[in-house]
C-alpha cells in the first residue's frame, strides 16, 4: 500500500524536509520551499547525479547557465509558438480550466428538475434526475465558458528598464536549450569527439494552469538535463549510433534509479505513442514511477535527432556542426535527452522510503533512504546529559564525523524518543555515548572508548571503539552491508535493538 501524499506532505512540513512557499501569507500556488532536511536530501540527488553520470564517466563535460537567455532561443527551439495549452475562461467568476481538462472535473449544477436546487455532480457524469451535461462553468455552475485560446506556459518578464515588447525575455522552460545554444563553446574549448555529452542541473519556470499534487508539479522546479550529441551516420554494434545510445540510456537511467533505492514493481517503462510524440522527436520513452497519484512520469529520454541543432543554426546563422574527420565530413549530431526534474526524484525516493511498522506495540514511522540519499548520516546521542564526559565526548565525535558528513547531536528528549525521531527522517545510523564509554572518575573506572552504533533498518546495536567509527561509517555509508560490518565488531549486542 503506497503512502498517501497527504502523509507525506504532514510528515514534510512536521520534519523539515518541504515548506509551502511564503506560507505565513496564505502560500504561493504550487511554489514550495526545500527546508534544512529537504535541502540536504535534494543536494545529495543532484550529486549523485552529477557524480554517476558526468564526474565517473569520460563521455560527458557540464554546465551551469543562465537562466534568463537570449529571447530569440524560444523562437528558435518553438517554445513561443507552441509551448501552449488550450484554455477556457467563466464568463461569471473569471476561473480558467485547460479547455482539455474541464470536463474531467466535478461540476456545479443548479438543477431544473429539483427547484433549482444546487448538486456537485462528479466529473463525467450526467445529473441523475434531469440528465443534463455540463455545459456551464463547473466551478460557479453559472457561466458560459469562452472558446478556448492558446495560454503560453513561458513566465514573461522585461529585460533592462524599459517595459516594452523589445525588452521581453522569459524564465528559461527548460534547462536543455542552454546546452545547444553552448554546442559550439563547449566542443571547441574541450575538445570532444563523438559521441560526447553535456550535462546541467538547475531552475525551470513553467506557468503551469493546473499544477499541484505536492512537488510532483510545480511552477519553479529543478530539473537535471542530459543532452547526448551522437553522430547519426555512425553504426554501433550494427545499429545507428543514435537508436543504440538511446536504448544504453534509458538502461542507465533505469538502473540508477533502482539504484538509489526505487523497487523494479513501482518503475515500468512507457513508450510514446506516434500522435502524443514531439514534431521532431523520433522516439521518446518515460520512465515511470508508481506514486500515490497513480503511474506518473519520474523522467522522459527522447531521441531529439538533430532538429535543435539546425533550428538554432537557422535563427542564429552560426554554423553547428561537428567535422567527423574520418569521414572527411561536416555533420550535425543528433541529440538523445535524458531529462529527470530533482523534485519529482525527490518525490520518488521519499515515497518509497516511507514505512510505517509495529515495533514492539508501537508505530514506529522511518524513512528507509539509500545511505547516500539520507540528508543526515549520522546522529550523535548522549544516553545521559548529565554527565559532563558523556556530553563532552558526544560534541568530539560529531565533530570528527562532521568533516565528512552532515552529523547532528541530539540530547533533548530519552534515547528511544531520539531513535525514533532519527528514523522518521531517514538517518541510517546513531551513535550513542554512554557510561562505559567515558568511566566514572569518581569510582576510579576507566572508559572503554567504545560507542553504540545502532542501525536504522534492523534497530540492532554494536559497539564499537571511538577511533575506528569514520572508517566504519565510510564503509557502510557507501553502502556497504551492516551484517558484514557488524560480525567484524562481534555482531550484534543481544536485546539491545531499540
Ligand atoms: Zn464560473
Ligand atoms: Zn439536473
């Protein structure tokens, strides 16, 4: 049973991880805000990211754009004429609806075979006593509905101080016009040969009409963008070269997912049919994540050919092509778009970390987040914060753990209230410092410098010597196997789960 958004958006708000935006002045539409948890968890997505898929592979270079660009990029990538929706308008309350989505919605109606008397009727459906249709507002049930007019999605703003039609540029839709507008920069200053592939994470706008469900759509969201120049007169294990990287990323990128923690039963691929493809797209495929809204798009790989490059050679008038000396030839490549928005990653992994099970009579809520994914590695818990060595030691070692995660020290409730506080947001592994680590002084007994590491996922314990705790985390971290881990240190401490 997946997890209800209203859980997880309760959960989001109650820990830190996502806030609405500007909420102390009623919110921002469909705009949220990434809090200290959230942050640290998007961070290490858009690292991951950067480090699987452009630092470990020798194919791929980045980039870092602006995000307000030349407005003739819109013109050229058909953003301007054609990023549109169809929209109608109430003639009464001034509501707008995409004009395909209304009658999709429940609708009012003030119905004449009951005095006039006023029903929500679900979207679709007749009204079961005098068995009209919609054909009013189905916000006022009132007023007509205009015909439906093209609504750009591109947020408009003035560049410069003068607000007039020359000075209007847009919010970039998209972080991928950047990377073929760069083509030529990019190729010349690094020297790359084919195929090769740049990558971006950052900032898009999209006026949408009719966002909402959480962070799955958002007017400001981040996406992290590949573009992937092939040569199509290439062959790969006897394919074109463009169809067989095509296949290679959207493998890629199904395995990264899971890797990171998303099952194989909540990802299914789903091809686009030949009528909802893009005008020049050759083939594009989602991957697909099951999420409490049902099966939705996590990321879309399309195969772009080499539409982008020559539309932007055409408004430019600047040459992009690559020479292929081999071939003794000018070609323009073609382009396989790998693109994921971070929030909607972020969406994924939180709702399949999420669980809630029964430990010992209790609701026990955790987070089961890939260790890398966590936003905190570790938590530094005093058993006693009484006791001065116990504190003293505790703050020493996050510290030492600090320079190379993000560590916290928590002493402000009982350790089991602690534990579970670490669990619901997903930190793998606590430390807790106690009596026999640091002696007692005053009785003449001397410490064992040894800590309890205790494991998010079993709640088993080990103990383990204070100097050896960043090899160890480094090793499990990484994701290493905390069995193996544990055996090393004697296994675990027999009825201290917890
Ligand atoms: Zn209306
Ligand atoms: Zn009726």
């Amino acid at each position: 049973m997946p997890v209800a958004m209203d859980t997880l958006v309760s959960l989001s708000k109650r820990r830190g991880f996502v806030f609405q935006s500007s909420e102390i002045y009623g919110g921002t539409g469909s705009v949220w805000d990434y809090g200290p948890l959230g942050v640290e968890l998007k961070q290490n997505i858009k690292r991951l990211w950067w480090r699987d898929f452009v630092q470990m592979r020798p194919d791929m270079v980045g980039l870092d754009a602006a995000i307000l660009m030349h407005p003739m990029v819109w013109r050229a990538s058909g953003h301007v004429e054609q990023f549109t929706d169809p929209m109608v308008d109430c003639r009464e309350c001034q509501h707008r609806f995409r004009a395909d989505h209304v009658d999709a919605r429940p609708w009012l109606h003030f119905c004449p075979a009951s005095k006039g008397n006023k029903f929500e009727i679900p979207g679709g459906e007749a009204c079961p006593r005098c068995g009209a249709r919609r054909t009013l507002c189905p916000d006022c049930g009132k007023g007509e509905l205009t015909t439906a007019r093209q609504f750009n999605l591109m947020f408009k703003t003035f560049m410069g101080p003068v607000e007039d039609d020359a000075a209007v540029t847009y919010l970039r839709p998209e972080t991928a016009q950047a990377m073929f507008v760069n083509f030529e920069n990019v190729l010349q200053s690094m020297r790359l040969k084919l195929p090769f592939g740049i990558a971006q994470a950052g900032r898009s706008f999209r006026n949408e009409i009719t966002p909402g469900n959480f962070i799955f759509r958002t007017r400001e969201f981040e996406q992290m963008e590949i573009e992937y120049f092939v040569n199509p007169h290439e062959t790969v294990e006897g394919r074109p070269a463009d169809e067989y990287w095509h296949d290679r990323w959207i493998a890629d990128c199904m395995a990264w997912f899971r890797r990171y923690g998303l099952s194989e039963a909540n990802l299914r691929l789903r091809e686009h049919e030949k009528d909802e493809l893009a005008h020049y797209a050759k083939r594009t495929l989602d991957i697909e994540y099951r999420f409490p809204i049902g099966w939705s798009e996590l990321m879309g790989i399309a195969n772009r050919t080499d539409f982008d490059l020559k539309q932007h050679a055409k408004f430019s008038g600047k040459t992009l092509t690559y020479f292929d000396e081999e071939r003794k030839e000018h070609v323009v490549p073609y382009v396989i778009e790998p693109a994921a928005g971070v929030d909607r990653a972020l969406l994924a992994f939180l709702v399949e970390a999420y669980q809630e099970e029964e430990v010992r009579g209790e609701k026990r809520v955790v987070l089961r987040f890939h260790p890398e994914l966590a936003p905190v590695k570790v938590a530094v818990l005093p058993l006693l914060k009484k006791r001065e060595e116990i504190v003293k030691t505790a703050h020493a070692i996050r510290s030492e753990l600090a320079k190379h995660w993000r560590v916290v020290y928590d002493d402000t409730a009982a350790i089991g209230r602690l534990y579970r506080r670490q669990d619901e947001v997903g930190t793998p592994y606590c430390v807790t410092v106690d009596v026999q680590t640091v002696g007692d002084a005053d009785k003449g007994e001397q410490g064992d410098q040894r800590v309890t590491i205790r494991d998010r996922d079993s709640m088993q314990q080990i103990r383990v010597p204070v100097r050896e705790l960043v090899p160890v985390f480094q090793e499990l971290l990484a994701g290493g196997d905390w069995a193996t881990v544990a055996g090393r240190f004697g296994g675990p401490a027999a009825g201290a789960a917890g």
